[in-house]
C-alpha cells in the first residue's frame, strides 16, 4: 500500500477527537474509579450510554438482552435517504470494553478500550454529520471481555450484522499491529468421589483430588507434544476441606490457547481425553463446563496497513512485521468478531509515546492499574484512536477499499466462520460440556 496514502478529512477527524479528550480522560478515570467485573459492569455502562447520548448518538440501552451491553448509532441524513432508495450504505463498527479484573482493577486498560472506542465513533460521525457523508458509524459496549466473553452472544444475536468492518484497540506495553492473538478454551472441572477418614478408612473413599491430581500431571506431560506456540494452564479452585477426609469433591480451572482453530481444536481434544481419562482411573466422575471459546484474532492485511499508516504518521514507531508476530500475547473475544467479519485488534504503548517498552508494566499488574490513570497512557489512546477513526473512514468512502477488506477477509478466514459461527459454537459446546463417568 502506498506510503503517500493521504485522508483529505484526516485533519478534520483528528481535531474531532481532539475536541474530546478532556470529556473522555474525564470518563476514562471514572470508570478507572469504579471497576466492576464482567456482566456487571452497571456504572460504566451508564457512564458511556449517558455521554454518548448527550453527543447525538442514538444509542440502545442494555441492548440484546444483555444487561451491559450498548449499541450506539449514527447515520447521516444522506445515508437514510440512500437506504431509503434501496441503496446499500456502508458501516463501520467499533467497540468498547469496561470489565475489570477481581482485586486489581482496571489492570487491562479497559477503561482506555472503553474512551477509545467512543473517541473513534466520534471521529467518524464528525465527517458523516459535517459533509453529510453516506454512511454509518457504530459502537458496541461489549461486557465481560475478562471471563466469557460478551462479543459472543452478541454475535449470535445480531449486534455485528450490516457492518463492513469492526475494530478496536488494546493498550499494552509496546507498540504492535500484527501481534499473534491468540485462541482461548476455557473448562471448569469437577471431580466427584466419595468420601471417608483418611486415616480409619481411606479403602472406603474415592479420591477426587486424585483424580484432579491426575488431570494436572496428564496436562504437564501433554506440554511435550503440544506446539511452542500453544498454551495450557490452570488452577484447582477446591482441593478438598479437610486433610482428615478424603476428598469426594474438588474443582479447577483449565485454559487452552492456539494461533490457529485447527491447533486449537486439536489441543482440546486432548485436554478432554486427559480429563476424562483420570476420572477413569480414579473411579471418580467428571464434569466438564464449557466457560470460554475465544478464537484466534485473523489479520486483515488491508486494514491492518491502513491503520498502520495513519498512526505512523502521528508519530509511532513499530518494530518489524516478524518482531512483532513473535511478542507474547493473550486472548481476546474480538477474534470471535474478526472470524465473523474483517476486524483488527492492534494494541499501543501506554508507557511512551516515543516507541520505548517498559516490560516492567504488564498488563493483569498493578503496575498496569497505576499506569492506564496516567496522561502518557490517554495521549496513545487518543493516537490510537485516531489511526481507527481515519482506517473506518476510509472503509465508508474511499472507492474499492471496503472491497479488498472484504476479499482478504473471505480468502483467509474459514467460511464456518462467516455463516455458522453460532452453531458450530454451541455444536462444540454441547459435545464437551459434560463427560461423565
């Protein structure tokens, strides 16, 4: 794509945004101040409907009957009367997040994803409403990022239908475009056998925390055949109450990550094997809950180089493509979104705006709580931002791009992932939700 790329309304958008910054720093530490986990996440909500609202978005409370999801619109009057004619009008999408972290806050930077989503749709809506533009601009509040992830049910309840794009970005402690996003399982295991004294009887329990025990030690020899791109961890939530007893029921926490959906599915058949496998040799019973299913975020070369572009020009710095394909990364349920429709899901530096890493800063650290409050934290958000507003612009107006988004989105993502994503999704939940033995 050519580096001389020039978005006439690039002046425009940027003092749009720029107009806003003191209005949303003041909501970002608002919602900084109040962090509140997934699916519950009442002020914030408030906080972003009532703001958005008072800057002429048409906005929808509580929308596909989740609690804390919002949908905020704008559409220019062209766009009504070309849809009207039977026109087709392009829209941009962009979201959102405001769930926090139990004990540390808003150690993920949700509040900036949050101010960031809406400084975006800002930007957009500024040109549509000023030149009355043909198009739409539209954000998404998508709850519960953190646990199960609010972008899926609102993906099968419609939230992202009739738009041509959707993106968002992520603070972190470097700059990356094309960092390798990866996909997430999560299970909860629970362990049934019965119990006895440990001392007396033992010969008359069924050791649940064997079982667990097992599930563990099959997990960490699987590790030696599984890729070094692919993760599994875990926890054990209840080992048991009393050292006295054995145990008839314990609990943990199992999570899967792949680059690919192929990987992923193959590493899930293999977690499930284990799990079932040391219910089996213990005597125990089993039961396996599907809590999370997040996909591997595809790139969109096209959006990707856009949005690289326009941020480059205000001043950040990347390193190389293979460089930054390589940094660890997490999980997301905006991969979910990107396999649904193009999508990108670049992340900033919140510690420089000049390009310097500070690994000292993670994110899920209290560090990273401290350092989302801070003015060179809003500053790359505001930059960021910027880079989304200019890329979605270009997806409204500017001829064949929202095409090419489009064909590099249908020849890299699998079509399951276009026209069944739901009900591959509750096919492979209903597959493994429960083994029992």
């Amino acid at each position: 794509m050519a580096t001389t790329h020039v978005n006439k309304y690039a002046d425009e958008v940027k003092q749009a945004i720029e107009n806003e910054t003191e209005s949303l720093r003041e909501l970002s530490l608002q919602i900084h101040g109040n962090p509140e986990l997934g699916y519950k996440e009442v002020f914030a909500h408030k906080a972003l409907t009532d703001y958005l609202e008072l800057k002429g978005f048409k906005v929808t409370r509580h929308a596909y009957e989740i609690d804390t999801a919002f949908v905020a619109e704008y559409e220019s009057p062209a766009a009504t009367a070309a849809a009207a004619a039977g026109e087709k009008v392009k829209a941009i999408g962009f979201c959102s997040e405001y769930d926090a972290l139990p004990g540390i806050g808003h150690a993920c930077g949700h509040n900036l994803i949050a101010v960031a989503g809406v400084a975006a749709a800002l930007g957009v809506k500024a040109i549509l409403e000023k030149h009355n533009l043909v198009g739409r601009v539209r954000l998404l509040g998508t709850p519960a990022e953190e646990t199960t992830g609010g972008k899926i049910p609102m993906i099968e309840r419609g939230a992202f239908d009739g738009l041509d794009a959707c993106m968002m970005t992520h603070p972190a402690p470097g700059d990356a475009v094309y960092v390798t996003i990866l996909s997430v399982g999560g299970l909860l295991v629970e362990y049934f056998g019965k119990a006895s004294h440990a001392s007396a009887s033992p010969w008359e329990g069924v050791n649940a925390l064997d079982a667990m025990i097992t599930a563990f030690n099959g997990i960490a020899l699987l590790r030696q055949q599984t890729a070094p791109t692919s993760r599994i961890h875990g926890i054990i939530t209840n080992g048991g109450q009393a050292a006295n007893i054995i145990p008839d029921y314990t609990a943990g926490k199992i999570q899967y990550r792949a680059t690919n959906v192929d990987d992923h599915a193959k590493l899930r058949t293999n977690v499930m094997r284990i799990l079932n496998a040391a219910a089996e040799s213990t005597g125990c019973t089993v039961k396996i809950t599907e809590e999370m299913n997040y996909k591997p975020v595809p790139q969109n070369e096209h959006l990707a180089a856009r949005y690289t572009l326009y941020t480059e020009q205000l001043g950040v710095k990347y390193w190389p493509r293979p460089v930054q394909e390589a940094a660890p990364s997490g999980s997301t349920d905006m991969g979910n979104v990107a396999y649904y429709l193009p999508g990108i899901h670049p992340v900033y530096n919140i510690t420089s705006l000049d390009g310097v890493i500070d690994t000292s800063v993670s994110n899920h650290s209290i560090k990273f709580t401290e350092q989302v409050k801070t003015d060179v934290a809003h500053e790359a958000t505001w930059r960021s931002a910027k880079g989304l507003a200019l890329t979605g612009l270009d997806v409204l107006i500017e001829d064949g791009f929202s095409d090419a988004v489009r064909r590099d989105f249908e020849e890299k993502v699998p079509k399951e992932g276009v026209s069944g994503l739901a009900q591959k999704m509750k096919a492979l939940a209903s597959s493994g939700g429960c083994g029992c033995h």
